[in-house]
C-alpha cells in the first residue's frame, strides 16, 4: 500500500489539460477523500468507484483512501475521471503493474457494476495525448472508433474494470486490431435529400445562394410567408464543396467535446447546418457556463448558421453575432480564464418584410407605417453592414409551381462553386474565401479599371455605404468574377454585387 499517479485529462473550453490522479492509500480510519478543485459530480465518484471495485471482484480493504487530482487550480468536471480513479487505487494497493501505467492515459466514466461508460471530448484527449508523446489512450470501447480517428496512437477500448485490471497485471493482452480501423469509422460523404432541383422558380434566391456560399457571404432573405425562403437555406449546405480531412477532424472535435457524434461513424464528413430557433438566448448562441462549452455558432464552425425569422430574435441576442461574424471566432472572458472558440460560418437569414409578411402589397398588408417600421427595426444598421448579400423571395406563382422547366440540381451548382473555390485558393495562396480577405489587400486583388471605378463611386454616394460595406461590395464583385471565370471584376459583375446592396436600402431607407 502506498502512494501511485494515474494519467488523465480534463477538457476546459476547446483545450485539453492533462490531469495526474494521485492516491494515496494507507492505514488508519477507514475513508474516501477527494480533493482538487472538484464538481459534484467528481466527488460523486467516491461512491461510484468504491462499489465499482467491489462489484468487479476486486478486494477494497477498509483504509484510508485519499485522491488528488492535481494541477489543483484546474477545474475538474464530468465522469470521465472515474476510470482513472479506479486504477490509481488499485496501483496504490499493489494489485497492479505501475510500469503498465507508463505513458498510459486513461478516462471513463464507472457504472456501479464495473463497466465503463461513454464519456465525451475522447478525440481531442487523444489528439493532445499523441502530440505529447503518450503511447496508449484506454477509452470506453463505445467511444474507440472515435480515438482510432487519430493515427499514431494505441486505442483500446474496454467494456469493465475487470478487463483494465487483467490487462495492468499483464494477464490479458488488449489487441489493437480487435477494434475499428480508421478507414472503417470514417463517415462517407452522402448525397442529401434535399436539393436545389425541388424549388420552381427563385431564380434570384439560387442565383443569391450560389455566389453566398462561392465566396463565404453572408446572406440575407426577405419575402412573404411561404415563398420558399426556409426552403432554399436549407439546400444550401448540400452545395458548399467538399471538406478536407483536416476540417472535418476540427469540426468533428467541437461535437465530440460535446458529446455529439455517432459512436459507430464519428468522423463528420458534411458539413453543418444548424438551425436556431428565434427563442435562443445569447449563451445558447455563443457558449457559455461557468467553464463555458461551444454555442451554436462553434457548431456551424465550417458550415451555415440558419435564422430563420431573424425580426424575432430578440435584439441583444443578433447583437452578440457582429464581432464573430467579423473576427470569425468569439471570445468568452471568465474570472478564471479567457476562451476562444471558432466561428467560421455563413450566415443565412430570413425574414418577413413585416408582421403580417405581405409588404409592400398594400391591397394585402394589414399593418400601419408605423408597425412596419418598427418590426425593421428590429434589425440594427450595424448587423445589416454584415450582411453581404440581401435578396427578395417573391411570392410564387402558379404558373411557376406547375412549370415543366428543369431546374438545376444541387450537384450542378456545387461543382460552379468548387471551381470558384479553387480559383480564390490559387489566388491568396491557401484555404481563403474572398469573404475572409483583409481590407489591406482588396485593392490588390479587387482593383477596378475606370470604367468600374465610376460606377462604384456613384453606387457608393446614392447607397450612402460606409466603408464596410463598400469592402463586401467588391468582395462579392470578386466572387461573381470569379464563378465568371474572369481574372478582373467588370461592369456586370459589379453591377449584381451592387443590386445585393439594393434590398436593404428598399426597405430600411438607411
């Protein structure tokens, strides 16, 4: 009996700290004392590991049992430290091999009859246990196929205490290959249900979605109820290209961490589309808590933010989206610790022109001036300037709903964008969209030849832009050249990034 040091991790925010759990058994009153900067739910593993070891065969002496898990200013949180508890006691007992212990991290969460139990944020644990140079991650076999996403590291899972304690005493080999190859727990691309070919008509919205998601803009829908605006935010994920290996393991680990991924298929291969409802606070959007976890925009990271019904949003809770939308990450600040999480999306928004949805059709709009007014704003100036891309969804006709006139498909649309994609990845040299470009270096890559130069300045003085805006203005030009395969921004294309800078104005006059 004596003391031992176990190798665990604590996920805090998006950042893995790695956490030593130390025991210490020795002679005198029999008790279970836990200290570390603990949650209740970490004290809670006192009664939880006890009974786990006993129910697994294992003899618990009536000693003086004490646990640290240390660094102490860390904050502990979860069940995760369940298993690594377990297995420092048991260390601390003599009933283990502590060589075994060597370069070994373990974590898991303990059922009262020994089993080990799924816990969340295994992939970035082990991604950070093989850049430090840790050998063997023991995981919950529910969460394996997720660790064996990451090369170069031994995974194995296990089902109960009674395996971790054969395999530590060197009487049962765990074999690696008895468990999920990576090629095997990569989820392959499938097509969606959804498609672009379903919408009649909207010409305008496809055409507006198309350059949105070419260049990373941000996109704004206006128009009455039932006119198909939901409808085509909705395709619009399945027409963004393709994800690298390398995106879909940064968005794969923001769901792990919250425990969002298939266990059998937990590499995300599509990218997010995520859907908020108008009644989500700002911490729902943004992340939070006392340790704060990612918000829905970090669940969008790489992929689209949908708003639907944008003018019910409560106002302080859009507000919370222009420093992300700009800096394309948040930051949350805490007593304890700054936080930064990504926030690399598109946004997509729709809206009613007004309570009743049928302005400007006076013979059928039922509000005053007045209500009009003040259900525009609603929305702030200031997040309108953060809008690329602002189009009319008008109401459908019928003629339109029975037409026999082929629309494109969703694959057809995609692979314009791709290509588009690719000019702007040649162009600055890496993984950038026009969208994301520095003010610094848009007269370098957005020039205008006179010609367009005249119609920019008089746009900008008729449109009152301000200087953000007359950047996304050239910014989406850029984009339309670029799906025109053209090396320079001309009048027409001007001309299209200029009218998506019209809607606004239309209907807040600002």
């Amino acid at each position: 009996m004596g003391f031992s040091s176990v190798l665990s991790a604590a996920i805090i925010g998006l950042r893995v700290e790695f956490i030593h759990v130390e025991a210490d058994v020795s002679n005198g009153l029999p008790l279970f004392h836990m200290v570390g900067y603990l949650s209740s739910e970490v004290k809670e593993a006192a009664e939880r590991v006890r009974t786990a070891i006993r129910n697994s065969g294992i003899e618990f002496p009536a000693k003086k049992t004490v646990i640290n898990l240390a660094p102490a200013h860390v904050r502990k949180r979860g069940a995760s430290f369940d298993l690594p508890i377990a297995v420092a006691i048991l260390a601390s007992l003599g009933q283990v091999d502590t060589r075994q212990l060597q370069k070994t991290l373990f974590i898991g969460e303990l059922g009262l009859d020994g089993r080990v139990l799924e816990v969340p944020g295994i992939l970035p644990i082990v991604m950070e246990a093989k850049a430090e140079g840790i050998a063997v991650c023991m995981v919950p076999k529910a969460n394996v196929a997720e660790g064996a996403l990451v090369k170069g590291i031994q995974v194995f899972g296990v089902e109960h205490l009674k395996e971790v304690n054969s395999f530590l005493k060197g009487e049962w080999p765990l074999v690696q290959e008895q468990y999920p190859k990576q090629e095997n727990v990569q989820e392959k691309l499938q097509k969606s249900d959804l498609d672009f070919s379903d919408i009649q008509g909207q010409d305008v919205v496809k055409r507006a979605a198309e350059v949105a998601v070419a260049g990373g803009h941000n996109l704004l829908l206006i128009g009455p109820p039932g006119s198909g605006k939901s409808m085509a935010a909705q395709r619009i994920s399945g027409i963004l290209p393709p994800m690298t290996e390398e995106e879909s393991m940064e968005i794969t680990k923001i769901y792990s961490i919250l425990g969002m991924v298939n266990p059998q298929h937990p590499l995300i291969r599509e990218r997010p589309f995520r859907s908020v409802h108008h009644t989500a606070t700002k911490a729902a959007l943004i992340g939070g808590g006392m340790i704060p976890s990612p918000g829905e925009i970090s669940l969008s990271h790489g992929g689209v933010l949908f708003l639907d019904e944008l003018p019910e949003f409560q106002k302080t809770v859009l507000e919370v989206l222009r420093q992300p939308l700009e800096e394309h990450q948040i930051r949350i600040a805490r007593t304890h610790g700054n936080y930064i999480f990504p926030a690399d999306f598109i946004l997509v928004a729709a809206m009613n022109p007004c309570s009743c949805g049928c302005y400007p059709d006076f013979e059928r709009c039922t509000c005053t001036q007045g209500q009009i007014q003040n259900y525009l704003n609603r929305i702030s100036q200031p997040f309108l300037d953060r809008i690329d891309i602002c189009v009319e969804a008008p109401r459908v006709e019928y003629d339109s709903l029975k037409s026999r006139k082929r629309e494109e498909t969703s694959e057809e649309i995609r692979r314009r964008v791709c290509r588009a994609r690719e000019r702007q990845k040649k162009r600055y040299g890496k993984n950038i969209v026009n969208a994301r470009i520095d003010a610094k270096v848009i007269e370098q890559f957005c020039g205008l030849d006179e010609q367009e130069e005249k119609m920019m300045k008089a746009a900008f003085t008729a449109l009152h832009l301000t200087a953000r805006t007359y950047h996304k203005v050239l910014k989406v030009a850029r984009t339309i050249a670029d799906l025109d395969e053209s090396e320079k921004i001309r009048e027409r294309h001007l001309r299209e990034a200029i009218s998506y800078r019209m809607i606004d104005k239309k209907y807040w006059g600002r």
